[in-house]
C-alpha cells in the first residue's frame, strides 16, 4: 500500500514545511500565549517539545496510507508519464474514462484540455501531465490538512490538559528552570491515568510552609557540592619550622641540689656555718666559689627548630550532588501529626530532587515495603499515591534499611543519601546488616541520615547513622513553633 510520506517523496511535496506551519499555528493559539506570560519557566520547558512534535507528526505521515482512489490515479499518472506521443494520442479517451471512474478532481479539467488540444502535440501532452500533478498535490495536501488538523486537535487538547496541571503545581515545584522542565515531563505521565487530584498536593505544600523548621531541615539534608581532598601522587620534602621543649634553669620545680653562690636557695646545713665563728671564714670562702650546697631549681623551654619533612599536597575535586533515597516508616505510631510532617518531608526532599536534576526514589516500610520512584516520568502518580498511603501496621526497619543497602550496590544510586524518616521504636537490628551499612558508609561513602520524630527513638538503632537531625513533633514544641512564627 502506498503511504502519504511515500507520494510526497514521489509528488516532491515538502512535507517539512507543512509540519512547520501545523506547529506555528499551535504556538500562535491564545491559549498558549496566556500560559506562556503566566509562567514564562514553563515556556520554556514546553519549547523543548517542539522536536518531538515534528517526528510525531512525520511518524504520523509516515503510517498513513494513501486512499485507494487517490493510489490508484497516481499509478494511473505514472503509466501516462512513460506513454510517446503517439500512443498517447491513441489512450486519451480511454484515461479520461479511467479518471471517470476514479471520481479525479481532474476529470474536468481533462476533458477540457482533451477538447482543446487533440491531438495532443508533445508540448501540450507535457502540458496535460504537468496539470495533472498538480491536480495530485492538491489531493495529497488536502489530506494533509485533514490528518494535520486532526493531529493539531489532539496535541491541543492534550497541551491544554498538562498546562492546567503544570499551572497549578508551578508553584510548588518550579524552583529554577531544571524543576520547571521535570515537572513538564513528569505531566505527560498523568494523561493516561485514572483521573488526577492535584489538590493534596498542594495541601502538602501549604503544610510545609506552615513548618519552616521542617523545610530548613530538608534543605540541610541535600549534599551540597562539598570539596572531597584527593592526594597528589608525587611526595616533595620542604623545611618545616617545629617547636620543641628544652631543660632550662627557670626557676619552676626543685630539680635536685647542686653548687652555686645563690643565697636564696641555701640549705640549712649551709647557714649553720654562719652561726659558728671558726668556721663563718669558710663559709665566704664557698660563696666566693660557688661552692654552697644549694636547692637546684629548672624549668622547661620552648625553642624552634627547622626540620625537613615529606609534603603530600592535595588538590580538592567537587562531590557530585547524589540522589535520595527515602524511607519513611508507615507504622501505626506514626499516625497523625507525625504522619504529615513524614509526607510533608518526603514532598520538600522531591522538590530539592527536581531543581537539582537528581533522582528520588521513596520506600514506605511497616510490616511491607512500598516503592515509588517520584522523579520518573510518572513521578506525580506516584506522589499522589504516596501521599494518600495511610500509616498502619508494625515496624520492620531492617528489612527497608537491607533492601536501601541492596539498592546502593547498584551504579545508578552510587553516591546516594539515604535518609530514614520514623520514630524508631523499632526491633533491634541484626549485626550483619550493620556491618552491611558500615561497609557501604566506608567503602562507597554513602550517608545515612536519620530523622526522627521522636523522643523514645532506641538509641541502639541510632547509633549506625551519619547525621541525626531530631523534629519534635510534640505538643508542647508544635506551640513553641506556632508562637515564634
């Protein structure tokens, strides 16, 4: 069968240019232009679509094929194209037949050529033919139109839909340019959904911006460009100034006896000689020599010296921001207010995750762990689920914390932050999968976080994280917080 993008190429009709014209007329639409001034990060977001777009619609011409009647008058001009003049002469009436019955555009104009003309010299049988192609592309152009308009039609109304989305969600996520352009990819997802309630979304979002305190904490947690220190290879020896302790006779401690003329620090048995007179010569005599038995006092002091030592210089290489993998206890004693800061946590963690083109995967453990990737292309689908998840059960922390040491292996979450959002009443952990996390802290660098909501988190379980950032979610620190704002 022959196809619309096949008689283009065969008819030379320049089917890029009538896609270009389909996609000015879709950016041109009022619609558009009220969107774009209302959201200028989403505009550009969407331009970047415009490629896509136009191998849609090629795809489209592509696998559209050709109506019987139209393939087989264009098989019909092909045979008369290749016909001699003389020959052609002789066919003419039987073609203005088959056109006939082909129900051609071009009957009428044929048959008043063929009145005209005949017998067709050669000019004029070139004539005939030149106006017969153009009879053909005016076909082809309307089908065109008509597969084009239909398209357009589509693409409108489902542009309108993501607008109406992205537009109501720009201000939650649309940090920067990079979270716009997610949160436009993550809304062709949600098209071919059950119905989507953005809705609690933004009721997360308010939530968030009514705990400050929860949203500095989020922001704390993402890993900044830090400097990682890397030795260089060669090692160089260069003078270094050290400062060392010498004995010295500063009077501190008593250090023994010894010989001096120091009166001050005469023994008793030295002094006796002055109270005997046969003998009060002798004594000046050892003064005079510094020979009296004397305390012998010392002290210590600091003196420099220059040393030559090996000097391992170091140059400092940016770590690359690493992404989130979030666990989030869903047990029964995280109901309530705990419950919505944990939701409200995971949704300010996914927007750091789109305004820094990072990955966010959530696991929500109790008894059972629940996976959902947010920053897919069906992140939005995924959060709604997330954050209409209610929190019952028990706890069973080491199998979510085993299956994030699993997870971190893998090259795809290498440099990863976990971050564990529970109240940690919780079993205690068994020792191989410690070991399994110390392993992973040391060898891979990966960094566990701890949030706790919780006072009576065990410590024994604590122990084992990087950072532990405490939100007190009790009555008395809620007011508190309440009465600073």
């Amino acid at each position: 069968m022959l196809t619309l993008s096949t008689l283009d190429m065969l008819l030379a009709i320049n089917e890029g240019q009538l896609i270009e014209e389909v996609i000015i007329a879709i950016l041109a639409s009022p619609q558009l232009a009220i969107f774009f001034e209302k959201h200028p990060r989403l505009k550009k977001a969407l331009l970047k679509d415009i490629h896509q777009w136009k191998k849609s619609l090629q795809q489209r011409v592509k696998e559209t094929l050709v109506p019987t009647m139209i393939a087989d008058e264009f098989a019909l001009y092909q045979q008369t194209q290749s016909l001699g003049n003389a020959i052609f002469n002789q066919q003419v009436e039987q073609i203005l037949a088959e056109l006939n019955k082909l129900d051609s555009s071009f009957i009428e104009e044929a048959s008043q050529l063929i009145k005209t003309n005949k017998p067709f010299s050669p000019a004029q049988q070139a004539l005939f033919i030149q106006h017969w192609r153009i009879s053909l592309i005016f076909q082809v152009t309307a089908l065109h139109k008509a597969l084009f308009d239909q398209e357009q039609e589509q693409l409108l109304a489902e542009l309108q839909e993501r607008l109406a989305l992205s537009g109501s969600l720009s201000n939650t996520f649309s940090e920067n340019d990079r979270a716009a352009g997610r949160l436009w990819d993550m809304s062709k997802g949600v098209l071919t959904k059950p119905p989507f309630d953005e809705k609690i979304i933004q009721r997360y979002s308010d939530f968030l911006d009514q705990q400050p305190e929860l949203h500095k904490l989020a922001s704390l947690l993402g890993r900044s460009k830090t400097a990682k220190s890397l030795p260089e290879e060669s090692v160089i020896f260069e003078p270094v100034t050290i400062v060392e302790k010498a004995p010295d006779t500063t009077p501190e401690q008593v250090n023994g006896i010894g010989l001096s003329d120091d009166i001050l620090r005469l023994l008793p048995t030295e002094l006796a000689l002055l109270g005997i007179n046969e003998i009060e010569y002798e004594f000046y005599r050892k003064l005079v020599e510094k020979q009296l038995n004397t305390y012998r006092l010392q002290g210590d002091n600091w003196q420099e010296r220059t040393v030559l030592r090996p000097v391992t210089h170091h140059h400092d290489e940016e770590r690359p921001r690493g992404p989130f993998i979030v666990c989030i206890d869903t047990s029964g004693s995280m109901g309530g207010f705990n419950e919505q800061c944990a939701k409200a946590f995971g949704l300010a963690l996914m927007k750091i995750a789109l305004a820094d083109n990072r990955s966010c995967h959530v696991m929500l453990f109790s008894t059972e762990t629940v996976h959902y990737q947010l920053s897919s292309s069906n992140g939005l689908q995924d959060l709604i689920k997330f954050l209409n998840q209610s929190f019952r059960g028990g706890t069973d922390l080491s199998a979510c914390l085993d299956n994030v040491a699993e997870k971190l292996n893998s090259p795809a979450w290498k440099d990863a932050d976990a971050v564990v959002i529970s109240d940690f009443v919780a079993q205690r952990l068994p020792e191989n999968l410690i070991n399994k996390i110390k392993k992973s802290q040391q060898q891979q660098h990966n960094r566990f976080h701890a949030v706790t909501l919780s006072n009576y988190g065990k410590p024994s379980i604590m122990k084992i994280f990087d950072h532990i950032w405490r939100f007190d979610t009790g009555l008395k620190s809620r007011l508190l917080r309440r009465w600073r704002q």
